[in-house]
C-alpha cells in the first residue's frame, strides 16, 4: 500500500483552478518534494491531503484512508507543518508539546516521555523551559517539526520547511529530516520553492506549475530527462573556441560574455579532445567547467520559465514583516 496515492485531484476557488487535476503516488519511506513557484498550488494540495480543505473533485488515500470519508483517519496518521507557524511565543518548548501531546489525548508518562525523546532529536532538550519567542527561526522551526511527531504519525507533511531561514540553519534542517526519515522511516513530503532544497533532499520530485504537475522523477532522473551535459570554457578568443566546437556531439554552441557554452552527451570523454584541439591551434584557455543541468535547467526546460527567485524573496520579506507584526 502507497502512503499517498493521489489521482486527478482538483481545487477551484469560484471557478480558479489553483489545483488542476494532479496525480502521484508515494511509497512509504521516501522524501517527496513538490517543487513549484509561488502560487503552484502547492499549500493547497498539502491542505487537501492533510484535510484541511476538500477537493473540488478527484480523490486521494493517505495511509490507506480516504481524505473525503475518513478524515479521522487520515488526521490520527499524520502530523503537520504549516507554512505559517502556529507555536504560542508566551510557552516554553516543553509546554508547547505538552499541549498539543494533551489534545491528542496520550497519557501523562508517555508524552513526557516522547517529548524528551523529540525534545532530544531536533536538539532543544536544553532549551526546553525557555520561552518561545527567545527562540531563533531555525529553533521554532525544529520545535514544530518535533511537535508534528508527537502523536507518532508515520506521514509528516512540511510545507516549506525552510522558508526564509539562512543557508546554514537551512542545512542543519535538511539533517535532522534526513535523520527522521532514515530513523524513524517517517514519509516525508514537503513542499518547496528551493530548487537545492528538492535536489539535496528529496528521493522524488513532482514539479507543479500553474496547477499542474509538468514533471516527475528522481532528481537525477529528471535532469538526465532534459539530456546531456555543459561545458563553458572561458578564452581571451571565444570567437576562435567556438569556430571549433562544430563536431556532431555537440549539440548546441553559445557564446556570452567571454564564454562559450556547449551542450552535449558525456561531457567528461570529450574534454581531453577538445583541449588538444584548442592547444594546437595556439588559442588560449582562461577556465574549462563541466556541468551537469540544474533542476533550474529542468523547470525552465518544462516550462519556458525560471523560478522567479526575485519574486520569491520579495514575498518572504512579506511573511517575515507580517510574522514579526503579530508578536
Ligand atoms: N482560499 C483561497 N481562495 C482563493 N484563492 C486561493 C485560496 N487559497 C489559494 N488560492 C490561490 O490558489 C493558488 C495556489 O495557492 P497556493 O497557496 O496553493 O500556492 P503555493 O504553491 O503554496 O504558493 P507559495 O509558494 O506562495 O506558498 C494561488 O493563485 C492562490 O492565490
Ligand atoms: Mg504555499
């Protein structure tokens, strides 16, 4: 049985269709990702499955449980965490768990006991009687995660889990939900706009766009998807490097700022080749890169455009601002 299976699943708001018919299966064990820009219809997929919100048509199980006929079900299988977050700053760490250990109901020595074991794996257990709004970004965002598995779901949903937190907070994230997964073999899926998030993370990716699923795979599937390799080779004379590169391997010549980029199959075999053949006729080399495509390469290969990481920055400013307001 898959953790979630889910088939042409829709969503419409009077008549926008933010979810638009979208199907995937995941095993249980693994990390999925769903990758899409701001306004996919990734928060809303996650709420439908979650049963916060019910499809406007389409059906899904999580755990073998229907999310229209059985949200009990569905909910007693799963924990959450939401974009926005949701901890009470005037608790401390313990108190907070200790709430929500109480609304689902499990008895005085086992919560105190799962709280110190969470407590310990997303490494507060020191912290634990200070208050939450003491706490960093990355802290609060360990402590909802820890929250989530109180009631020892084996589905947890993340909805951008890193949303805003710096590179290095971000990494230290991404272990503790390897570790989860790998420890506890919790289902993993989680929504993101961070192409390295998906890529380093995530045993399979959805990407959505528009509503839409466009791609699906492995990360390395899906960048095998979209063929070959890059080469940029920077050269006082680019003119003279690219008047070389017109063997049939090469699939495509680009020439940009000092650099040609060249696409082709196995890259690394034709390195040594293409470095005699610019030796011998005396042209000069400054660098030579091999690349392999970027899941950015792959969303703007699907679909004509790049994930707007501007755009995307402008909004968490938005979040951050509104977050700090209502403290
Ligand atoms: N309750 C609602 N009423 C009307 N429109 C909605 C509602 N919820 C979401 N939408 C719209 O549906 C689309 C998908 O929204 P959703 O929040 O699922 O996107 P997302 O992929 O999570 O984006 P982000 O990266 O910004 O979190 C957006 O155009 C959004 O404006
Ligand atoms: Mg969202």
């Amino acid at each position: 049985m898959p953790a979630i299976d889910v088939h042409d699943l829709t969503k419409s708001f009077d008549g926008f269709v933010a979810v638009d018919g979208i199907s995937f299966t995941i095993e249980s064990g693994e990390i999925f990702g769903l990758l899409g820009p701001n306004g996919a219809g990734k928060t809303t997929t996650i709420a439908m499955l979650a049963t916060m919100q019910r499809p406007t048509s389409g059906a899904a199980t999580v755990n073998g449980h229907d999310i229209v006929t059985d949200e009990d079900g569905v909910r007693r299988s799963i924990g959450i965490v939401f974009q926005d977050q949701s901890l009470d700053e005037e608790l401390t760490a313990y108190e907070n768990m200790d709430f929500h250990g109480r609304l689902y109901r499990i008895g005085g020595e086992v919560r105190r006991q799962r709280i110190g074991e969470l407590l310990a794996l997303v490494r507060l257990e020191d912290r634990k009687d200070d208050l939450v709004k003491t706490y960093s970004g990355g802290m609060r965002r360990r402590l909802e995660i820890a929250r989530g598995l109180l009631h020892e779901p084996t589905v947890l949903f993340l909805d951008e889990p890193t949303l805003g937190l710096d590179p290095q907070t971000r990494n230290h994230l991404w272990e503790y939900i390897e570790r989860l997964n790998a420890e506890k073999g919790i289902t993993i899926i989680l929504t993101t706009h961070y192409m390295e998030e998906a890529d380093r993370l995530c045993d399979r990716v959805a990407i959505i766009d528009r509503g839409s699923i466009v791609a699906e795979g492995t990360p390395a599937g899906l960048k095998a998807s979209i063929g070959g390799d890059v080469i940029t080779i920077a050269s006082p004379d680019p003119d003279a490097v690219a008047g070389l590169l017109t063997a049939p391997w090469v699939s495509g010549v680009e020439r940009r700022d000092g650099q040609v980029t060249i696409r082709l199959e196995n890259a690394e075999e034709h390195v040594p080749g293409i470095v005699t053949a610019i030796h011998q006729r005396s042209i000069g080399i400054t660098s030579l890169a091999v690349r392999k495509p970027t899941l950015e390469d792959v969303f703007l290969h699907y679909t004509g455009r790049t994930i707007r990481e501007e755009e995307a920055s402008g909004r968490e400013a938005m979040r951050m601002f509104h977050r700090a307001g209502r403290r």
